[in-house]
C-alpha cells in the first residue's frame, strides 16, 4: 500500500513567523512517526493575490491548486491573530475549492491562548470546504514554549498530541480518499 501525502501548512506569511519553527518541528515528528510522507508547504512562496482579484488563472493560484490536489490530507501551523486565523490563511483558503475536498486535517495551533480562538474559527472554514477536521489538537502556548515568544522550545508533553492528531488524519485521509 502506497503511504498518503500529507501537506504541513504554514498559516502566516508574517515577517518574523515562528510557524516555521513549528511546522518544521511537527514535520520532525511526523517523519519519525512514519505514518504517511510529509512535506511542508509555505503559503507565502505561492504570493496569492487577494480572492477576486485577477482571474484566478495566476501562476500563484494555479501552482498552489496544484500542490493542494496532490495531498490526501493536510496539518494547519495556526497562529492567533487579533482573536482569529491569520488573513493570509483566510485567503490561502478561499484560493482553492476542489482540491481540498474529501480530505482530512488536523491543527496545531499557538498564541497567548494556544490559539484555541484561531483554530475555531479555522474549524468552520474546514467544514465548509468539505475538509474533516481530526479531534485531537495540541495547542502551544507563546508564554510557555516560545523563548522570547520567537524561538520555539516546546515542552515535551506536546509530542504525544502531534503524534495522536497525525494518526488520526492518516486513517481519516485514507477513508476519505475512497470518496475521490
């Protein structure tokens, strides 16, 4: 049986991000759980124009719908911005429709409340775009596993949350890849 794709989304384009710190450190993780392969995706390497601008044919969408349709689950890097996702996800969201249908995800998320406010906000996008969101969520805190609040430093309870969301989008992307 050939293994699942499984796209590790970095939720900010933020000068000065820590999301890839994380979503290098859930890749790690992943990786070693051997589960499924693995790849991290950048939202801002695909410079997405703002929804309903242009035509929708520009190099940005059409390489990011691309990229989307080769995975058959996905990983949010979440960040709280002002109590909700970041507009750069919202929009990375809105950027494509098909390609995230019938699949899974799970989220991890960090802020001052472990980004619990994004990822429920993050929750009904997925929904919404028929994507089935896994139960188990680790949430990271900026006061206690950031440094500074820029270098990641993870406490080690966390990786038993990653690797129980990772089994659960592995077998969730793997029954929903019946329905493609």
């Amino acid at each position: 049986m050939t293994k699942l794709n499984i796209g590790i989304i970095l939720g900010s384009t933020r000068q000065g991000r820590v999301s890839t710190q994380v979503g290098e450190w859930v890749k790690e993780i992943a990786n070693e759980h051997g589960n499924a392969k693995y790849e991290i995706v950048d939202i801002a390497e695909y410079k997405l124009p703002f929804l309903g601008e242009g035509t929708g044919q520009e190099p940005g969408i059409v390489g990011w719908n691309e990229k989307l349709a080769s995975f058959d689950g996905f990983v949010f890097i979440v960040q709280e911005y002002n109590h909700s996702l970041t507009g750069a996800l919202k929009n990375a969201l809105d950027s494509a429709r098909e390609p995230w249908n019938n699949k899974a995800a799970g989220i991890v998320s960090y802020g001052s409340t472990g980004g619990a406010r994004a990822a429920e906000h993050l929750r009904g996008i997925l929904g919404e775009l028929m994507i089935a969101d896994v139960r188990v969520h680790p949430t990271l805190s900026l006061f206690t596993d950031f440094e500074n609040y820029s270098t990641f430093k993870p406490a080690e309870m966390h990786m038993d949350n990653v690797k129980a969301m990772l089994d659960q989008v592995v077998a969730w992307s793997g029954a929903l890849k019946t329905l493609r």
